[in-house]
C-alpha cells in the first residue's frame, strides 16, 4: 500500500532497545488516505513513542470498510525504496501487480511480500468481488548491507497450526514450532493468532527479540494489559513468553510482530525509506522523471494513474528516538 498522505512527515527515526519490564501500548492514529471518499486506516508505527518494533517501520490497519462506502482500493503505481512491503489480508482481495513483471492477488491469510531495494514500483487495485476490505499493510525497513538488493516478489499461504484453545498462521520466522520458508533480511517474526472465547495462550519467544501485539477484533490481554482495537502492545527484548488472554465471549484474533531491534537510522518519507534528506530528495526525483531505478507497472488500467510524489518538507525533523519506557 502506498502511503496516500498528500503532505507526508519526514521521520528520522533510531529506536534504542526497550529497557523496561511488561507492556507499553502504542494507541493508533487515524490517517485518511487519499480524496473525500478516502480509506481511513489505524496507524501505530512510526509514532512519538516508538519507531520500529525489530525491522517493522510502519503498520497500517485497515477496516473492515464498505467497500460501497469507501470506493475500495484504487492505488496508481508508486514507488518504494529501502524496504519491503508485507500485505496481508482478514477479508477482500486485491490485485497487485509490479515492475518486476509480478501479477498476483492479496487474499486473507496469504502473505505477499515485496521488495524495494533500490528501487521498485507497483500497483494495488480492490477485486470487483470485494464488498468489504480488511486487513493491514506493515513495511520492514532494509538494514545497510542489503537496502539496494534487487527487486524481489514472494508469495506464501502459511499451513493454519492448531494450538490449544487457538490458530495460528506463521508468515514470517518462527512460533509455536512452525517456521516460514519466505527468507528476511534481519530477523523477523510475523504471525496471525486468533483465539477461542476464554481461551488462554503462552508463547515461548525469542528473548533477543522486542515484540508487538496489534489487536484487531475481540477483547484481548497482553501480560494483563487489555487492548482496544488497532492497539499495539509492545514487549521489550528479554521476555520469554508472550501471555494472551480472549476475555470476551466471541474469537480475537492479533497479529505477533517482532524483531532484533533495528539500530540503524533511517529516514522515512513518502513511500521511501533512506538514510538522509538528500537521497530521499534524490529518489523523488529520480520518481519524477520516469527513471528506469523504479522500472514500469503494466496492466494497471485504474483511474489514478501513475501517483505524482508530494512536495518535499522544507525543513527537516530533528531525530526521533525512543523515550524511557512506560506503561499504560
């Protein structure tokens, strides 16, 4: 998903590993994204309290929305830089299509994972069939090493796993003994839980890791801590376990994220991912100009049309780093 906003902030963003005990919870934002019948999504990453949770930069959820109401999801080509995009859907279907040449559809519990190393650029359009959109949209932010890695498409519909009281789907890294085969740049960890009413749940993690719990329907707990909806709670690194609980008499479902903290800074803006004001200023205009670093979206046939970038800030933010950790 393209980021939709028409005057985006540049974030400078550097998280520094969380030090203290239990549970800090990220409440969301709500973003419109595009014109007057515009999508309006839940954003917990970035924020004031924390940028990153491991590699995860940006976490949008969405729904569930009319599509009747909303006009559904019409994206234009855009471009991407320093990042992967992970789409992954609870209802509705979409169309993507990029300039790697990939044509295929997001649908709910199948994970399409793109990569935006240098440069890449892609298309999403709602399915006709689609009455009602829901699901989120996360990037995962490239270390150094690997940020100009060729473009790269995957595609994985991960086995449900039975767990006592509860499902499970691993997209990404491990849990609960099952492991995805789709390959990360940095250690990663991304699951959708759903659990039965009243039921009770103890993961076994991994302590080098911070985690995230974005709440998406029903009541749930965190070590405790209870969730309203689009909620992230977040778990410093050094926890073994992480303890859910439904409390209400109808499924919950969340989905686990997580990481080694990414201690590398970027610069997030647009749909772009960077180290500096000047390269994020270099790939607006290397955008602008039709350059081959982001190649050609064929097929589209939307009625936005190729997206033109956002005018730049005039100034740049100050850094943003992670305060010392609290609880709500």
């Amino acid at each position: 998903m393209s980021n939709l906003e028409a005057a985006p902030g540049e974030l400078v963003c550097q998280d520094r590993p969380g030090t203290a005990p239990g549970v800090t919870v990220l409440a969301p934002r709500d973003v419109p994204l595009g014109g007057p019948r515009a999508m309006r999504v839940r954003r917990t990453l970035p924020q004031r309290q924390r940028s990153l949770i491991g590699a995860w930069c940006f976490a949008d959820h969405y729904g569930p929305q009319d599509v009747a109401g909303t006009g559904g999801m019409d994206v234009g080509p855009h471009p991407h830089t320093g990042l992967q995009t992970a789409s992954w859907l609870f209802s509705g279907e979409i169309e993507h299509r990029d300039s790697l040449g990939s044509h295929a559809m997001v649908r709910p519990g199948e994970l399409n994972l793109m990569t935006g190393g240098h440069g890449i650029a892609h298309s999403e359009v709602s399915t006709p069939e689609t009455t009602t959109l829901h699901g989120v949209q996360l990037w995962i932010a490239l270390p150094d090493e690997h940020r100009h890695t060729a473009r790269d498409f995957r595609h994985h519909a991960p086995p449900r796993l039975a767990l006592p009281g509860a499902s499970a789907r691993v997209f990404l890294g491990s849990l609960a003994g099952a492991t995805s085969p789709v390959p990360t740049f940095t250690p990663l960890l991304g699951a959708e839980l759903v659990l039965d009413p009243g039921a009770r749940l103890a993961l076994d993690v991994d302590p080098a890791f911070e985690h995230g719990v974005l709440q998406d329907i029903g009541a749930i707990t965190v070590a405790g801590t209870a969730l309203a909806t689009g909620d992230l709670a977040y778990l410093a690194p050094g926890a073994r376990r992480v303890e859910l609980a439904n409390t209400g008499d109808s499924p919950t479902r969340v989905l686990v994220l997580g990481g080694t903290p990414f201690t590398e800074e970027i610069v997030m803006w647009w749909n772009f991912v960077g180290r500096s004001h000047d390269e994020i200023a270099a790939f607006r205009e290397a955008w602008e100009a039709e350059s081959e670093q982001f190649g050609d979206v064929e097929g589209y046939a939307g009625t936005p049309g190729r997206l033109p970038a956002p005018a730049l800030p005039r100034a740049r933010l100050t850094p943003r780093r992670n305060p010392t950790e609290g609880h709500r």
